[in-house]
C-alpha cells in the first residue's frame, strides 16, 4: 500500500506525526535525534532497493553512527554504525508506534477496508 516513497512517507507522518521521535528518549542516552520526518522516506528507498534485489546505495552505507539530539554520537555505538543500521532499528521502532496508534485509537475498522484505511492515512495526526 506504500504507493511510492513520497506516499508512503506522507502516510506515515500523518499517522505518527511528522516531528514525532522514532525511538524514545532514555536516561543514559538522552533523546536519538531521529524523527518520522527524518526517516520515512529514505526507509521506503531503502526497502526499495533490497525488495528489488539492487545494490544498497552508498548513502545507506554511509558510517555515521547513532545520534543524539545534539548530533552527538551516543555511546555503545560504534562510529562506523551505518545509516542503514539507523533506518533498520527505525523499522522496528515505527512499525510498533503504528500498531500501537491503530489499538489505542481503535482504528482496526479503518484498517480492515483499504479505502477507509487509505482516506485516514491523507488526514494530518493531531
């Protein structure tokens, strides 16, 4: 259903909230400075390019560890963490923050019938 990247990140801002944090802030690490915004659309690329068995392009490859919201690197990561590696954990982090919002906000319904789902997924989060 992603419908392209720009689809599918303008789906996934509008569901999550463009400036929401991917992963949650934590007391020895602070807040990870990465947001749905930031990612969204290169994690569709990303997906892209694996799904259709093509090389993983060098911006994915890229050495740029974890980081916090001060663009500092956040410690137990190593500096050669590739950004590939943020947008996998970003995956796991955004999928449950989606199923999440579906049960809190009871949008199983929505999601049932692909045209209620998609009509949902145009309007902005609050």
């Amino acid at each position: 259903m992603a419908g392209g990247t720009s689809t599918f990140g303008e789906r996934l801002c509008n569901l999550l909230g463009q400036g929401t944090p991917v992963f949650p802030s934590a007391e020895f690490i602070g807040q990870p400075r990465y947001t749905v915004g930031d990612v969204a659309d290169d994690l569709c690329d990303l997906r892209n390019a694996i799904a259709h068995g093509n090389e993983i392009p060098s911006k994915f490859r890229k050495e740029t560890g974890f980081e916090d919201a001060r663009g500092k690197l956040i410690d137990g990561y190593s500096s050669a963490y590739q950004y590939r590696n943020v947008l996998e954990e970003s995956a796991l982090f955004l999928l449950c923050a989606a199923l999440k919002t579906i049960f809190i906000r009871d949008l199983t319904d929505n999601v049932a019938d692909e045209k209620r789902w998609r009509a949902y997924l145009k309007q902005r989060s609050p």
